[in-house]
C-alpha cells in the first residue's frame, strides 16, 4: 500500500473556493447541509481539500477494514437524509464476500451490513482535531463514517492510515443523483399471486426477493397487501414507539441504512430528547438522531416466518426511500418479545392511519 507525502494541496477543485468562502463566513453546518447549500456533492466537499486536512485511501476498502480491529474502539455513523445512526465499539469479526462485493461487521456493538461494491472513494479526515475514515458511492453521498475515539489506540490508527493512505491519488468525479421517477405497479401484477407469496415467507430475509419477483417498491407492496399485513400509522410514531421502548425497558433493532450500508443497533434505548425537527438517542454506545418531520409514511408490517410472525415498523421519505425499520430484538429461531408486540398493538391502537400514496 502506499504510503504519505507531502503533495501540494488540492486548491484548484472547483468547489474548493466555494469551501473557503462558507468557513470564512463562519458556517457552522454539518457536512451533507453544507454541501447541499454549496450545490456540491459531500464527496466534493471532502476531495476538494486534498493534503490540507483531507487524504485520499487505497482502494479495495476491505483491506483496510479487515484490519481496523487492531485499533480497538471506534465510532461508526450510517445514515440518510433523515436518520443518522452512531455506535461504539470494536470493528471486529470482519466478514467480507468477494464474489458478491459484500461485507459484516458483526461484534457485540457493532453490525452493519456494508455493500461495498457500491464505495467509489475513500478519505481520510482531520477536522477540529477529529480524526475520521469516511466513504463514498459514485454520486458523491456519504455511506459511511467511522471516527477515532479517546479510547482508540492512536498509534495503531496512525499506522493504519500510513498504510493506506493514497500518495498519487486522482480526484474521484462524482456522477449526478438522478430523480427517480413515481413508477406504478406492472400490468402483469398479480394480487393473489402475490398475498399468496407473502403468507408463505419463511425467513424475513426472503421479503426483499419477494418484492422484485412482483416487481414491487416497498411502499407499494405494503399499500397493496391489505391490512392483515401492514398497517399504515402516523409520521409521529416513531417517537412514540421510541418512547414506549424506552418506558418498558425493552430490547429493540434500530436499523439505518443507505445504498453503501446498513447499520444496526440491539438492545435497549434510555435517554430521549427533542430538539426542533431532531427526535434523539442519547446514550453512551449508541446514538440516533431523526427528523420524524420528513417521514412521508410510517406502517406496522407483519411478515410470517418459520420463528412465528416478525413484527416491524419501518419509516419512508417522500420519494419512497426507507428511513429507519425497528424490530424487537430476536436471534434467528427465536420468537418475537412479547414486550414488542405489546409496543406494536399501542402503536396500532393510537396511530393507526389511512395510506397516504403508492410510489
């Protein structure tokens, strides 16, 4: 792998006036704000500072995760546009499958699920002293973040990134985010083909198979299911089920994800706090933040399995984009918590809802 030199900063990125110009306003915007009012990608916004307190990575990416377990704690951040999602732990039992491009991480505080066939770059990060391994697709979005900590082992951080860090880098070109357009069910839809497919699941992870075989949306296959399945529920809910979770000490799944990653929480959560938009969870391992004011839909979905029916309730934006999906917390043969299903029925019984739209 390469290894650091001193290269003249990346002054001539087209966006990297634009960067100067919004710290010397003094902007305090978080990096995916700041792009979106700079008309950048974030991907731009951290290239476009090269050798100044940014630095490029070596691709294959799993290399370098395969061997952040040496450095022992870290923080890692997945999110969207409405939920960002952060734990702490060890980056440890990492799996990764070559043929499908695919990795886990699956250490007792950490699990994520990484697509990283879709990770176009990979930098390095040094702002206000925090230093950061953040990760992009090729539209520039950011898939993953994952932060060093006082509990880090800084020498063993310092000889990872001296590893990997890129000494000829090429600054990546991000390709635009195109708009998806509202798409309707095929004409070949059939209903009871489909209701019939659902009573048959076996396994939670057979549902996302099932949707492309009917070539179906997640939002559209919950609003033409019925309501034996899914039940459509308040853009509030959320917080409620949060809050219900919090108030029965119960163990739940938090699961947060993009095109590059999903990320998981187990377990239960204990200090919640509103601030404006921001619905939070504020606790020493784990930490949620989610504007449960751009949730367009939010329902109550019940799939079947061998293990009985597996409850959960998922969030959607208004282009149809999950958000956030809640399970109780369950191995694979096991049941569902009752606790759970008890927070799912006061869901249904208080904010239960017509559907809005099918996208």
């Amino acid at each position: 792998m390469s290894q650091t030199t001193a290269t003249r900063p990346n002054t001539e990125h087209p966006a990297y006036s634009h960067y100067q110009a919004a710290m010397s306003a003094g902007s305090t915007l978080r990096a995916r704000e700041l792009a979106k009012e700079l008309g950048i990608t974030e991907g731009d916004l951290v290239a476009c500072r090269q050798n100044i307190d940014t630095w490029q990575l070596c691709a294959p990416f799993h290399l370098l995760l395969a061997e952040l377990k040496n450095v022992s704690e870290v923080m890692t951040i997945t999110r969207n546009d409405q939920a960002v999602h952060e734990t702490t732990g060890v980056y440890h039992n990492f799996q990764f499958a070559e043929a499908r491009k695919t990795g886990l991480v699956l250490s007792n505080a950490i699990d994520l699920r990484l697509f990283i066939g879709q990770w176009h770059s990979g930098f390095h990060v040094v702002e206000k002293g925090r230093h950061s391994l953040q990760f992009f697709d090729k539209h520039g979005l950011a898939v993953h973040k994952i932060y060093r900590t006082d509990n880090t082992l800084a020498d063993k951080w310092d000889a990872l990134i001296a590893e990997y860090r890129d000494a000829a880098p090429v600054v990546p070109v991000y390709l635009p985010l195109e708009e998806t357009p509202i798409s309707q069910p095929p004409a070949t839809f059939d209903q009871a083909a489909f209701a019939d497919d659902w009573a048959n699941l076996k396994d939670v992870h057979e549902y996302h198979g099932m949707l492309q075989k009917h070539g179906l949306s997640r939002t559209q296959a919950l609003a033409l299911i019925g309501s034996q399945w899914a039940t459509p529920i308040a853009q509030d809910s959320l917080a409620y089920v949060l809050t219900l979770a919090q108030e029965k000490a119960a163990d739940i799944m938090v699961f947060v994800g993009n095109p590059g990653c999903i990320q998981i929480y187990s377990g239960p959560v204990h200090k919640l706090l509103t601030q404006g938009p921001w619905f939070n969870v504020l606790d020493a391992a784990f930490n949620l933040h989610l504007r449960t004011d751009q949730i367009a839909q939010a329902w109550v979905i019940e799939r079947p399995s061998n293990d009985g029916i597996i409850t959960s309730i998922e969030a959607f934006n208004a282009k149809g984009d999950s958000i956030i999906t809640l399970f109780g917390k369950r191995k694979p043969g096991q049941p569902e918590l009752t606790s759970w299903r008890d927070i799912v029925h006061a869901t249904k019984q208080q904010h239960a809802e017509e559907p809005r739209y099918v996208r």
